[in-house]
C-alpha cells in the first residue's frame, strides 16, 4: 500500500471533533463511523488519541453505541490503555460480555488503579472464581477492603461506599493534619471531609477543609471537629441513604459498622447514580418489564416480560367474564359493547394516575401510615370529581350519538362508579401490598387494571340490565 493509500485508509485525528455527541445526545455517525473503521484497520494511534482519552461516561456510551464484535475489538486493542472505570458506565450485560474476555491479570491490574467503590461495582457481578482470582492478585490491604465491601448485602450502602478517605485523632492538631494530607501519598484523589476517629477506628466527628484551611496550625481537631449526625449504617439499602442525602443536603457521608466504627463513605456521585437506578427500576417495574436492559437478547427480553404478560392474561379473562354474564343484554342493545371499553379505558388510566402517584411517594417514604389517610380522601375527592366531568361529558355525547336519554345516564352514572373504584384502588393496592411486604412497583399495575375492569364492566353492563329491566 502506498503513502496516499494508506493515509486514505486511516481516519485523520485532526479532522475528529473534541464533542462527540450529536444535538440529540447521541454519539455522532461521523465519530461512530471513524472509530469503526480504525478498529478495522487496528489504527492504534486514532483509538488511543480519541478514544483512549475520553471521558468514562464518553466511553461508556461509545461502547453501548458499536457493534458487539467492535466492542471486543477495541478493548482488546487499547489494552492497557482501557479505563476499566468505563464499564460503570454500562449496561450489565455488556459490562459481562466485555469482562468476560479480558485476561484476570488485565482486570487485576486495572482494578488496583480503581476508587473501590468502582472495583466493587465490577467485581460484585464475574463469578467467585474469576472474582477470587483476581483479587489474590492485589495488595493485601486493598484485597481486604474490597472483600469487606464484597461482603454487605448487594443494593446496600455498604457496596456502594468508598472505602478510601482521610480519618485523623482527635489529638492532632491542624498543622499536623495538614502535613499529613501533604506528605501522605495514599490518600483519596478528592475529599471534602476529614474524620475524626478514636483508636478502635469508632467514628467521633469530622471536619469540613474550608474549616481546616480557616483554623491556626496549633488548634487542635477535636475544638473544631463536628459531630456527623447522619452516619449510615453499612447494612442499610440504598435507596434509603439516597434519602437521607436529599434530606439532609449531604455532600458526602460516613458509613459505619454496627459497632459504630467508620468503614468508609458514601459521596454524592455515587447517590445520584442510586438515584438515577432506582427511579428507572420503579418506572421498569411498574411497566411489568423487570430488570431489563437494552442490550438484553430477544430471549432474555421475552423471559422478563411473559411473567406479567401472563398475569394480565388472567385477569383480562376474569373482566371477560363479567361481560358474559350480560351477553342477552348486549345483544339486545348494539350500543353497550361500544360504549363499555370507554368506562374501563377511563377507570384504568385513571387507576394508573393514582397508582403511579402513590408508589412513587411509598418509594420516597412521602407516603406513610400518618398520612395516608388524608391522602386517600384527597384522591376520593378526586375520583368523585372526575367521574362527575366526564361522567357528564360521555353521558351527552352517547345520549346524542344514539339518540337515547337512557343509555347517557347508564353510561355517566358507571363512568362515575368506576372513576371513584379507580382512585380507591390505586392508592388502597399500592399501601396494601406495601404494608404485607411485597413490591407495590412490581405488583400494582395488574390488580388496579384488573379492578378498573371489573368495576367498570359490571358497573355499566349491571346498571343497563336493571335499567331496561324495569323500563
């Protein structure tokens, strides 16, 4: 190949954007397309000046963005040269995929360059093996550490915390924890807090720098120190920490042991990333879709969503059901078996408002035993109101459509008897399941659309039947 052939071949870095996204927030085809065709022609200096440099999050989305087989390719290409930190960023499966065909030693080596609580995040998901191997390839120190972190419940706090931060004795004084934040090489790459901690390592107070920076060498931790009074317990969920942060405006927080000891931290990123997780597990969850992610398998993706497909198809059977009872009645009069998907259509959405409402305030603990009571009136209040609008509207428009005063007032009065049914159930099912411990995202949905059904099918089929029975 020649000169002018090959420099045709390979993608110019000078021509490659510094933003490689699109005014959509996706990645740009151009970028896309440019690093497809170094990884074709294993144009290592390309990748490793426009893709070995970008940002983890940037290479996270890149990663999510190409094909499975580029995928592979360009790890294994950049080596070394991958940020590892990068698979934080990603989809499990794809984290698995990309994992799975790196070298342990690879992993071990880019792992020990990790903030734990990223190296949890990968380890926590390789099998025992693979995982066991790896972290007898690190320091005993940081293998401790991460096996202790390893250890707490997945989802917890404890998994979630960085278990590297700065903790002094109450004894020194300002000078010498300065120097020693200087002079100390195995420090935190960024903090914002220091700790005070007594000789058993049981947390005492802390310190904030700016007050640090502001006090005289001479004045000791322990007449500036702070008690904590948010320390989270490494067992605890979570979800729950993330509240005590927006709660309390926190920064950053100390974990601690159910001895009170301090195991590490849990900073502000690390909580908004368990925000951003669980509100999309509430709103998957309330879809009846799981755990699913975009890159799952079409099997995997049909296996996690048939469970409650199949459920539905139960209930859809029992608000079937309802409609057979009246099968004279509505052969009789044409216009019910028009009229009656609007009542159930109604109830459901309406169902779906409340219910959406109300296991997203059970999720952010805004929702509990002092207040649901006042809560549940209010959303009564509601039904009642809405089903008199609408209840109002269907009955004049169906009175006109069909030229029949009689079959408006059937359908307004069911439109408000299944407007009130669906307000009660999307507040009552929710609290109910969550009171008996089970998930109300998971479960709500179902129940509230199979009670809107049933109420609504009953409700307007049952008033016509009597209705024109006494006529």
């Amino acid at each position: 190949m020649t000169e002018l052939d090959e420099s045709r071949a390979k993608p110019q870095t000078d021509d490659v954007d510094e933003d490689i996204y699109a005014e959509n927030g996706s990645i740009r085809s151009d970028f896309l397309a440019m690093v497809g065709a170094a990884i074709a022609d294993r144009d290592l200096l390309f990748l490793r000046q426009n893709v070995a440099s970008l940002h983890e999050s940037e290479l996270g989305d890149l990663l999510e963005s190409i094909l499975p087989d580029q995928r592979l390719a360009l790890v294994k290409l950049l080596g070394n040269d991958f940020d590892l930190t990068a698979l934080t960023e990603v989809d499990e499966a794809i984290r698995l995929e990309i994992v799975d065909q790196m070298p342990n030693e690879q992993i071990a080596a880019a792992i020990g360059e990790l903030d734990s609580d990223d190296a949890v995040y990968i380890l926590e998901d390789l099998d025992q093996e693979d995982r066991e191997e790896i972290l007898a390839q690190l320091p005993f120190t940081e293998r401790v550490r991460l096996r202790r972190a390893l250890d707490y419940p997945e989802s917890s706090a404890g998994r979630r915390m960085q278990t590297e931060f700065v903790a002094v004795p109450p004894f020194w004084t300002v000078g010498q924890t300065i120097d020693y934040m200087r002079d100390e090489e195995d420090l935190p790459e960024s903090f914002t807090q220091i700790f005070v901690i007594d000789p058993t390592f049981k947390l005492l107070g802390i310190v904030d720098l700016d007050r640090i920076l502001r006090t005289k060498r001479q004045v000791k931790i322990e007449t500036i120190m702070r008690e904590t009074n948010y320390p989270i317990p490494a067992d605890m969920d979570q979800e729950e920490a993330a509240q005590l942060f927006e709660q309390y405006d926190l920064l950053s927080a100390a974990v601690v042991d159910e001895n009170g000891r301090l195991v590490g931290i849990l900073t502000i990123d690390d909580v908004v990333d368990v925000i951003q997780e669980e509100a999309e597990e509430d709103i998957m969850r309330l879809g009846g879709v799981g755990d699913e992610e975009l890159s799952d398998t079409i099997p995997e993706t049909s296996r996690s969503r048939v469970p409650w497909l199949l459920v539905n198809l139960l209930t859809a059977l029992l608000a079937a059901s309802v409609i057979s009872l009246f099968e004279a009645t509505i052969e009789q009069i044409v216009a019910l078996a028009v009229l009656m998907p609007i009542v159930a259509g109604m109830g459901g959405n309406a169902g779906s408002q409340t219910m959406t409402v109300t296991v997203r305030a059970l999720a952010t603990r805004n929702l509990d035993i002092y207040n649901a009571w006042r809560v549940v009136r209010r959303e009564a209040g509601v039904g009642l109101l809405n089903g008199i609008i609408f209840g109002v509207l269907i009955g004049v428009a169906a009175g006109l459509w069909f030229q029949d005063i009689n079959i408006g007032g059937i359908i307004a009065a069911a439109m408000l008897i299944n407007m009130m049914a669906a307000a009660l159930a999307g507040i009552m099912i929710p609290l109910l399941l969550d009171k008996v411990g089970a998930d109300p995202a998971v479960a709500s949905a179902v129940f509230v659309t199979t009670v809107t059904d049933v109420t609504g099918f009953f409700s307007f089929l049952g008033l016509a039947t009597w209705w024109f029975a006494i006529s």
